[in-house]
C-alpha cells in the first residue's frame, strides 16, 4: 500500500480549509487501513488462528470510529464554513 502525499496547492488555502482538506485525507486514508486489517483479519482466521484475527478486526473498527470523529469535525467546520 502506497502512502503518496500531495498537496499541492494547499498553501493557498486558510487553516480552516486545511484543516477540513487534511481530515477528509485522514478519513480515505484510515478507510483504506481498516479494509487491509479486515482482509488481514480474514486470511488469519482462515489460515492462522482466530484468536489473532479478533485483534485485526478491532484495530479495524477502532480505526473507523476514529473516523466518526474525524467526520464530525468536518461536519462542524463546514457549518462554521470561514
């Protein structure tokens, strides 16, 4: 899994612009680490141990309720929308 940053133009955008720009990156980004432990957990399980597998699957879920916090701080900063 590549982990290419661009950012091109974000020097002209306001701290609040960043900052929505950069949680909704956080967001697809984290999205994208829960799948791959979710496969990882799947092939473990099947292949492995199941035991194992439980750890991956709640790395995965905690790391999409890190997201619900994420969304509702884009959420906010676009009804402050400065």
């Amino acid at each position: 899994m590549s982990h290419d940053h661009h950012h091109e133009g974000a020097s002209s955008l306001t701290l609040h612009g960043k900052t929505v720009k950069i949680l909704e990156h956080w967001i697809k980004h984290n999205h994208e680490h829960a799948q791959n432990y979710n496969k990882w957990a799947n092939e473990i399980k099947d292949n492995i141990d199941e035991n194992v597998s439980l750890f991956l699957k709640e790395a995965a879920d905690l790391t999409l309720s890190i997201n619900k916090k994420f969304e509702e701080a884009v959420k906010l900063l676009k009804e402050i929308k400065k």
